[in-house]
C-alpha cells in the first residue's frame, strides 16, 4: 500500500515538473485568482524555453491585465521564456508614456525597468521623461533608468539632470541610484556636493554617502560579482550590475565569455551586452561574439552585432566579422 502511495506522489510530481506543467499553468494564468496567475507567471519564468506554449498568454496579459502588478509579473517571466516577445511587449508599452492618465505613464515605467538591460532601446524615450509634470512619473523615469544602466553615459547624464528636479522625490531618486548602484560621472560631483545642504535631510544625508562613495569602482566590487556569475541564480543581476560599470568591469571578461553559450537567451543576451558596455578593453571575447551571430534567438544575435561594434568598432562596422 505504501508503494503505491509513493507510485502515485511520483507520478502527480511528473505531471507538475518540466513542460508537463505548463498547460495547468496556462489555466492559472486565465483564471481570474489573481494570486493564481502570478504564480504562474513565476513559475513558468522558472521553466525558461520549455514555457514557451504559455507565451500568447503571458503577452496579452502584460499588454492588457488591468493589475499593472501582473503586467510586470507576466513580462518578467516572458523575459527568460522568449526574448522576441518581451521585445514585443516593450515596443507595445511604449505609447503608455504619452497617456494624458498620469498613473498610466508612471506604471509604464514601471513596467519597462523591469526589463532591464532588455529596455536599452527605450532608454532615449525614458530621458524625455524628466520633463513630464507629474512629479511621480518622472520618479518612476529615473528609477527606470537606474535599473536598465545602459548606455551608461547617458543614464548617468539624466541622473545628473534629475539631481536638479524640484521635487524631492526625484532628486531623492536620483541621489539614491548615485549612492549604491550607478557609477558616478565627474559632471555630477558638483551637484552631489550642493545637495549635501538640501533641505530634506535624507537627500542630504544620500548626497554624502555618493560623495564618499566617489566616481572610481573597487576592484572588490568586480571581484565579488564575478564570483556572482557562478551562481545561475545570481547570474542575471550580476551581468547587469557589471554592465553598468562599463569599461571597469574589463576583468571580468574572461568570466563572461563562456555565458555566451549559456542555455538561457536572455543570459546570453545579457553577456553579449555586458561585453559591449565594456568595449575595447573586451576584445578577448571577439571570436566567442563573432559565433555568436549565428545564435538561434534574433534578439541575441542583435546583441552581439552591437557588442562587436563597440569592441571593435573599425573592422566591424567596415566589413562585417570575418
């Protein structure tokens, strides 16, 4: 009797693991427990390419779920399940930045930073942004561009901008991103330092912590997310916090280039990208992004042209790879 027991446990667990789940997990997806379709969406995030049956469903529900947080859910997950269609979903959203609703423009930010790197497209619409009059929107603007980080110059150039707004939750924003995530261009030292006698205390008190922080990357910070790109749980983050520190990042190069056949497109897209942002200091990952233009997925095959361009922008932008 307790064998079969067990028989018929293992047998339920088979039908729920791998891409025998994913039709149960469409279900939840249409249902209307909220709660329901958000697992599901995480779950099928963990699932990668084997989710892929799931992928109308999870389009059509970050473009129309009237719950902006299960937009966001179902656009994470899409993001390690196809590329193609978080492209999509991004180039659809993007209207929502001119909506005459300011909630809408807002939770559209929202959405697009949750892309990440994946979002770099979107980045100059993002910028323009910093003029919206709605004091929250332009928070959320920033935000989203501290958590996309590329093309660092002009991230780190808006942040600048933002360190001026006359709304403190936006300088606040801005100050924070300075002062734990986004590397500090000379431009904004002046402004960090002004902001240090900001009347709000905590912008002050951020101001400092930038300023202490300084422009330069320590070397322990590479090495300890180098050691982040060994653990596939870490491995997102990590590849775009190395991005955002451009070419300081270059040791850890050698620690990028074999996730360039990672199974996962998004991280191979995220390590092509890393490797661009780096540029020049990155030209020993040619030959691996040369490969890497016959990838199966568009997206990192777009990728890596614009790694080989920024790595090696001469040859490759004359004549093509050889």
């Amino acid at each position: 009797m307790l064998g079969l027991l067990l028989a018929l446990l293992g047998f339920i667990y088979w039908l729920h693991t791998g891409s025998r789940a994913v039709p149960g997990l469409i279900r939840d997806l249409q249902s209307q427990d909220l709660q329901a379709q958000m697992l599901a969406a995480q779950w099928l995030s963990e699932l990668g390419e084997d989710a892929r049956p799931a992928v109308p469903t999870l389009v059509d529900l970050a473009l129309h779920h009237a719950n902006w947080s299960m937009r966001v859910s179902a656009t994470a997950a899409l993001r390690s399940v196809d590329l193609q269609a978080t492209r999509r979903v991004m180039h659809d959203s993007l209207p929502g930045l001119g909506d005459s609703d300011a909630e809408v423009r807002r939770h559209t930010c929202e959405l697009l930073g949750s892309l990440g790197l994946l979002a770099k497209p979107v980045v100059p619409a993002l910028i323009k942004m910093l003029a919206d009059e709605d004091d929250l929107t332009r928070e959320r603007a920033i935000e989203a561009l501290g958590a996309i980080g590329v093309p660092p110059h002009d991230v780190s150039a808006a942040l600048t901008t933002a360190l001026f707004d006359r709304a403190t939750n936006v300088r606040h924003r801005a100050v924070s991103l300075f002062a734990f995530a986004v590397p500090i261009p000379t431009t904004a030292l002046a402004p960090l330092a002004n902001l240090q006698k900001d009347l709000d205390r905590t912008v002050a008190s951020l101001a400092r912590i930038a300023l202490d922080r300084g422009g330069g990357i320590h070397r322990t910070d590479v090495q300890m997310l180098i050691a982040r790109l060994q653990r596939r749980d870490d491995r997102e983050d990590a590849l775009q916090r190395l991005a955002r520190l451009g070419p300081a990042a270059a040791e850890a190069v050698p620690a990028i280039i074999p996730l360039l056949d990672d199974r996962l497109p998004l991280h191979r897209y995220l390590a092509a990208d890393t490797l661009g942002a780096i540029g020049p200091a990155a030209a020993q990952s040619l030959p691996a992004l040369r490969q890497l233009l016959v990838d199966q997925d568009p997206v990192v095959r777009d990728a890596a042209a614009d790694a080989l361009r920024a790595v090696e922008p001469g040859p490759f932008s004359k004549g093509g790879p050889s």
